[in-house]
C-alpha cells in the first residue's frame, strides 16, 4: 500500500510553504506526499531538500519530484545531521522544516525489511537497510534478558515485558527465532487469548525498531540544530507516533518558546528558557480528524507540532 502522508492539510496549514521559501523535508518516504505539497506551494523559485535514510524512498521520491519545477536536492543521510547535509548543498538557513518520524506503509509493507509480524522475513527493522549497526535480530540475540525487558518497557510500554523478554531468552537457545513471524507468535502465546485491540506484538516491534533506529537520540540531535538553521519567522514541524517522542518535542518546543520546563518545586529556574519561538499549535498537539483515522487506521497515533522562530 502507498503511504498516504497523515496530517497533510494540517502541514500546509501551519508551515505554510509560500512561493519562494526554502523548506527541507527531513523524512521525504518514498512517496514524498508532503513534500509534493510542499514542493507545489513552493513554485519554480522555491526551493526544496529532501532526506532519507532509506536509499530506495530517495530513488522514488526522485522520480515523483521529476515533475515539479521546484528545485529540488535529495539526499540520502540522517536528519539527526542536518546542519552538515544542509550545508553540503550551500544552504545554511531555511523558512520550513519538517520531520515526520518514523517509517512508511511502503518500508512496511516491503516483506524483506521486516517491520511487520506478518513478514516471514529475517527480523531486520533497519531504516537505513545498507547500515551496518545491529539488526532486530543481532540485538534479540545479544542482548540480556533485563536489558530486553527494558527495551520492551521503554519504548513498547509492553507491560509484559519481562515475560517476553523471558521467553526470546528461552527461545533463543533453541535458536528458534530468525522470521518476524516467530518472534510475532512468540509474544501471543505469553499474551491471554481474547480479542485484542491491537495485534499482541505491536508494542515490542515498536520498542525494537527504535531501539534499532537510535530514534530518540536522533531526534534530540536533530531539534537543536533545525531550531538554529531556522530564520527569523523561520516554522519547524515535527509529527510524533510515540508518547516518548512526543514528550521530547513538547519540552523543547517550551523551552524555546521561553516557558519554563523545570520540576515543579525549584526555587530558581534551571532550564535557561529564554523566548525564542511561539508554538503555532497551541499547547496541544494537532491530530486527525476522525474522518482521517478512519481511512487511514496507521494515522490513529500521529501528533503534529509546529513552531516559528521569532529571534
Ligand atoms: C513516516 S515516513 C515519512 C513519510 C512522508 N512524510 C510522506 O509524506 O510520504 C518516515 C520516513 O522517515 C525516514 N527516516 C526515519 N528516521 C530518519 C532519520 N533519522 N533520518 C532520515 N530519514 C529518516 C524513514 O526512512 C521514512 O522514509
């Protein structure tokens, strides 16, 4: 299935590419939804950078962008170094910045990238699939069984996470989990049966794709620098799929919109927020409408934050 982009209007509503603007897509997917939008909004004397890790989302978009008179540079690479790629094409300020986290239907739904309990496929989960870093499987297969737990825990918000950590550590020493089903199916029988609101191993492919992706750190590397690359009335938008992400997003973006984010109880202000940016989407993240979540289910979990640079 092509990925359809979440929050579309919402983007251009609140980033409001205008003829002329630079905007850089961080996470550009193979389908480049929003930055076709963007890239239409922008006009010939506009100007667009594309990033992705994945190197066959960079080849689609190409094809796709072809069509725009928009100029356009694609680049492969991490947004979490977007000063170093922004300046290896002479840009060192841009008006928007978007970053829409995570992965797409499309790396989804490519069986051999196992992301998806359906796939038969290797556990893999690399964004980047030419990336040497550890695999979904090397760390299954390295990793203790606290450490698992924790990583289920963590980033899954598995509440069964050390029954499950328990049982790859079982498993494993059969050598029984390789597929992305076994692991899958591994988790529903730790899992009571009955009907579940969602597949059982959800949370656990979540937690292990970020852990995988170094996701959170990538982000916390990235915000600061997008912040700065920013002109004055420069937007940054960033869409969230994890209450981790999100709670990152929402602390930075208050802290540069001058509102304090120390611990309740401290005497003096400790965090140094100093006003610099107004958050555009109020103190509540933007999310689809019903009418979205109900043709694109995947959507169900998306949050949108936008921010521009005032000084
Ligand atoms: C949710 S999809 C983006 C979809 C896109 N906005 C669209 O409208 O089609 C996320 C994309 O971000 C890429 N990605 C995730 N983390 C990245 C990172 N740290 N640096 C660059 N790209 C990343 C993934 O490879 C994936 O293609």
């Amino acid at each position: 299935m092509r990925h359809i982009p979440f929050l579309l209007a919402e983007v251009l509503e609140f980033m409001n590419p205008s003829p002329g603007e630079c905007f850089v897509d961080c996470t550009l997917g193979a389908g480049a939804g929003h930055s076709q939008a963007i890239a239409r909004a922008l006009g010939t004397q506009g100007r667009l950078v594309g990033i992705d890790l994945d190197s066959g989302a960079i080849q689609s978009a190409r094809e796709i962008l072809k069509s725009f008179n928009t100029p356009v540079h694609l680049k492969r690479g991490n947004f979490a170094d977007i000063q170093t790629i922004l300046a290896s094409v002479g840009i060192h300020e841009a008006d928007g910045i978007l970053a829409d986290l995570g992965f797409s239907s499309d790396q989804m739904d490519q069986d051999s990238r196992g992301f998806s309990f359906a796939s038969e496929a290797k556990l893999d989960m690399r964004l980047d699939p030419d990336s040497q870093d550890p695999s979904a499987l090397d760390l299954l297969n390295t990793l203790e069984e606290s450490q698992l737990a924790d990583l289920f825990w963590k980033y899954g918000e598995e509440r069964l996470s050390r029954r499950i950590a328990r049982a790859v550590v079982r498993e494993r020493e059969q050598g029984r989990i390789t597929t992305c089903t076994e692991l899958a199916s591994l988790v529903e029988k730790v899992y009571p049966r009955g009907p579940h609101r969602i597949h059982p191993s959800t949370r656990v492919f979540m937690a292990l794709r970020i852990a995988v992706n170094h996701e959170l750190e990538n982000l916390e590397r990235f915000l600061p620098q997008a912040l700065s690359l920013l002109r004055i009335s420069g937007r940054l938008g960033v869409i969230t799929y994890h209450s981790m992400e999100a709670a990152l997003v929402k602390r930075f973006f208050r802290r540069f919109a001058g509102q304090c984010i120390c611990p309740p109880g401290m005497p003096v202000c400790g965090c140094g927020a100093i006003e610099q940016g107004q958050i555009l989407t109020g103190s509540k993240a933007i999310v689809p409408s019903a009418s979205e979540k109900d043709r694109n289910p995947r959507s169900r979990s998306a949050q949108l934050r936008v921010i521009r640079k005032i000084r």
